[in-house]
C-alpha cells in the first residue's frame, strides 16, 4: 500500500534502518533486526542509500525483505547527486520488480572533496523527483526544522519545499531535531507557503555520548539547553545516559502527538533494542493515538 494512503487514514509509526555495509553476515544480522522491528507494528520501515549508490544492492534487497517477507510497507531511499539516469533506472527496475511503491527522494550528501560533477544530472532532489514521475512512485520529500544549512534562510528552505511538492512529494520526513519549536515552526511556515502534505516528525534518541558528536556532524541539530545539562551530567553513566535518551525521545513525541503531528518517524537505524524502549514506554499512547 502507498504510504500517502496510509497518512489519509491513521498516524503513522516508522522506524528508519540502514542496509548491511559488509557481506552475508551483516546482512542477516540486519533481517534479524528488522523482524524485531516488524514485532512492533511499524506502518513502514525506511531504508537508507549508500553514499554514491555505493549500497543501492542492499537497499533494493533489504527494501524488498521488507514488503515481501515482513508485509511492511517499506519506503527505499533513492539519492540523485551522484547518479546518473541509467544507474536510477536500475535501480528504480529492481525496486518495481520487487514490488515496492515509495520513495525518498533526495540529493544526498556533498562529499568532502565536492565536485560539480557530483550533481551533474540531479543537482537537487527535486530534479530526480521530476525525473522518478514517469514510474509512478509515492515520492515522499525530506525537509529540515532548522533549514538546510546549504540555504540561507527558512524561507529559502520552504520556497524549495514547495518546489518538492509541486514536482511530487506526498508527504515530507523531518531531519532529526531536539527541540519541538523548531517543528511547530516549520509546519507554521510550511502551511502559510501552501504546502499541504503531512510533515512527520523525525526523532532520534540520543543513547550514548558519541551520538551526540555524529548528530551534530551530520545534521547540526540545536540541542536544548536543559537537555545538554543533562546529557552532560550523566555522560560517564551509560545506563543513566540511555535513560535520559529515551525518556527525552518519549517526551518530544507526546508532545508532538498532542498537538497534531501525522506520524512520527524513529531514527533507531539498526538498533531494535532502541526501538523496542522507546514503543514500550508509549505503548498506552499508541493504543490510543495509532
């Protein structure tokens, strides 16, 4: 099923994972982790793309274990920068083959040693949507609380959300964020601009120290003052910082439920265990709510 038809009837409840980066090992290790997921009742699974296409193989096969074997509706990342038309035409080939409906769409990430060339076909996510129409995807869009930080405005930001849109998205996922404002501002905005597709909430719980280093590398997320206090008196108490993360999770999505978010989407990647605290502190919140 389409996940846009999905969002017309009921909130959404998703995790996102990533696809085995070695060989056969990692890559059952990753189905036992996705048959954790799948005992939670996710609505879809997302599945990441490598950088460069370097991983579309197991982003189709894990896409498909997925739909096929887990009969979760899975949405497959698809990143234009580095492509070209033939490499997302076979990649697009393997994903209809297996009988996947939806797509992220995006850019991806410039790489350090950044070339013009890098986007030489797809320079925005919005150039492959326009390409992905002719295969009749749910295209959904990403789009970030605190703008992308390649714009130099919101405004900016949303005039480019929009375009996403109007070239096919039918539904947006948040970067990753820690305080809620920025989401409630961005939906504010979004809606003064036109844009009418849901806007889940993207949430990822911050679990260990080094993930605080990684987020704020890979997304520059601000986090709240009252909550890096905390995150700094417990670093050297693991348990007692895994706690924090998931109760801090747990407080950002009730609070997004309560004023209306569509869904909400957990950066868990491949850590079930993550997953499986954060759904059982809200277990009587999803009975009511999903």
């Amino acid at each position: 099923m389409r996940i846009d038809e999905i969002l017309k009837n009921k909130r959404t409840l998703s995790f996102e994972t990533f696809p085995p980066k070695k060989g056969l090992d990692d890559l059952d290790k990753t189905k036992e982790v996705l048959s954790e997921l799948a005992k939670l009742n996710p609505d879809f699974i997302s599945v990441t793309y490598g950088a460069g296409g370097s991983n579309s193989k197991g982003n189709v096969e894990i896409a498909s274990y997925i739909k096929n074997e887990l009969n979760i509706e899975s949405l497959a990342h698809l990143t234009g920068g580095p492509s070209k038309p033939e490499d997302i035409d076979n990649v697009v080939s393997e994903l209809k083959k297996n009988n996947i409906e939806n797509i992220l769409a995006l850019r991806g990430d410039k790489p350090i040693d950044f070339e013009n060339e890098y986007c030489k076909y797809f320079k925005h996510a919005t150039d492959l949507m326009d390409y992905l129409k002719k295969y009749n995807f749910t295209l959904a869009g990403a789009c970030y609380p605190e703008g992308h930080i390649e714009c130099n405005s919101l405004k900016e930001d949303l005039e480019y959300m929009k375009l996403k849109e109007e070239c096919g998205a039918k539904f947006f996922i948040t970067q990753i964020f820690f305080d809620n404002e920025y989401y409630y501002r961005l939906v504010s905005e979004a809606r003064k601009m036109g844009i009418t597709s849901p806007i889940i909430p993207g949430i990822m719980p911050l679990i260990s120290p080094k993930s605080i280093q990684r987020t704020k590398s890979m997304c520059g997320s601000t986090i709240p003052l009252n909550y890096r206090n905390m995150l700094e008196f417990y670093q050297d108490k693991p348990e007692a910082f895994k706690e924090l993360g998931y109760n801090y999770a747990v407080y950002q999505i009730m609070d997004l439920l309560a004023k209306g978010a569509p869904g909400i989407h957990l950066y868990v990647m491949n850590n079930a265990k993550c997953a499986n605290e954060i759904v059982r502190r809200l277990e009587n919140v999803i009975k009511e709510y999903f």
